[in-house]
C-alpha cells in the first residue's frame, strides 16, 4: 500500500492523546494531555505572531510544523516537567532518541524534515525556533495563571523558575509577549500560586 508509513506514522502518533502532561486544563478538572496542548500551541502561536521580534522573517508554516511534531518524543519519553531539575537532566538524549524512532517510521525526506526540525526548535537558535519557544513556553503559564495553578503548587514552584525558564524565552521573543508575562506573573505571585524568593 502506497501510504503504508504514513498511516502507521499517524496511528503512533495517536498515543499522544494518552500522555498526560503535569499542567491542568483551564478549568482544573484533570490534567492536559500532550495532543491537546500540541493543538493549542499551533492556534496560539498564530495568534501571537505579530507580536513577535522580527516577525516579518518568521516562517509562520514552519513554527506550525515545529509546534505540532515537537512534542511526539512524549511518546516514548514522557513528558518531563521543566521545573523538575533531576528529571530534566539527560532530557534532551532520551528524547533525541525517541524522536529518532518516531520519525524513523516515515520515509525520506520527511523522516529528516521532522527530525531537523525537532532539532532546531530544541536549539532555539533561528527566530521561527525562539517563536516557537516562547509560545510552547508561555501556554502552561497562562493556564497556571488562570487556574488553581495546582502544577505550580504540588511542586513547590518558585516565581525564580518561572522567571529563568519561561520568561526569559518569551521576552526573547517579544516584548509584547514579555509585559503579559510580567503582569501575570504579578497576578500569580499576588495570588499566592507561586513561591516568592
């Protein structure tokens, strides 16, 4: 069968709706799955694309791309929570890895666009990469920030964290971007959401 790969490829790709990640829907009844903070990401970044540095040079196609392939290592690695230091370390080999299985189900060329493109969005270095980023980034943050915030609270988040890990993406990406996160990272701190330092 001619699409044999890209069926199979499609189907394993459905397992993403059975990896539950640590930050809760907006209205606090149960944790997101990966597939449904994929699909948000790609409507957000939409969105937030004129807010962009440098928007102008952003291929808004390919950050689409990235946001909807990059989280398909979940599959096999889970979702890592970025404020778990200890689970965080050796991150990028587990999930350098399983993107490498994943993506290996398909043919060229596409096999090695998924893959580079995986790898670019990890390195962050282009500006559809630091885009991509910031919204992956900035989403659980704006769901933390109008829920209970219980992903932020079980753990013992601290503002410091938020700060060093998705402010820093954001305002790298725009500054629009970044006067919301400060404002809702107020409203976090105010709130009692997050730990002060």
């Amino acid at each position: 069968m001619i699409l044999e790969k890209e069926i199979k490829f499609i189907l394993a790709l459905d397992a993403l709706k059975n990896v539950n990640r640590r930050n809760f829907n907006h209205d606090d009844s149960r944790r997101e799955n990966t597939a449904e903070h994929s699909w948000q990401i790609v409507v957000l970044a939409q969105i937030l694309l004129p807010y962009a540095k440098n928007h102008e040079q952003i291929d808004l196609l390919r950050v689409i791309k990235m946001l909807s392939i990059h989280d398909v290592v979940e599959i096999e690695a889970g979702d890592t929570f970025i404020f778990d230091e200890t689970k965080m370390a050796g991150k990028y080999d587990r999930e350098l890895q399983a993107a490498k299985n994943i993506f290996g189900i398909l043919d060229e060329p596409l096999r090695s666009e998924f893959l580079n493109l995986w790898i670019e969005f990890e390195a962050e270095d282009t500006p559809d990469a630091v885009f991509a980023c910031a919204v992956d980034r900035i989403m659980p943050f704006i769901l933390n920030t109008h829920s209970k915030a219980t992903s932020w609270t079980e753990a013992g988040v601290s503002a410091e964290q938020v700060i060093n890990i998705v402010g820093k993406a954001v305002k790298r990406a725009s500054e629009e971007m970044g006067d919301a996160f400060d404002v809702l990272l107020k409203k976090a701190i105010d709130e009692g959401k997050l730990i002060e330092n």
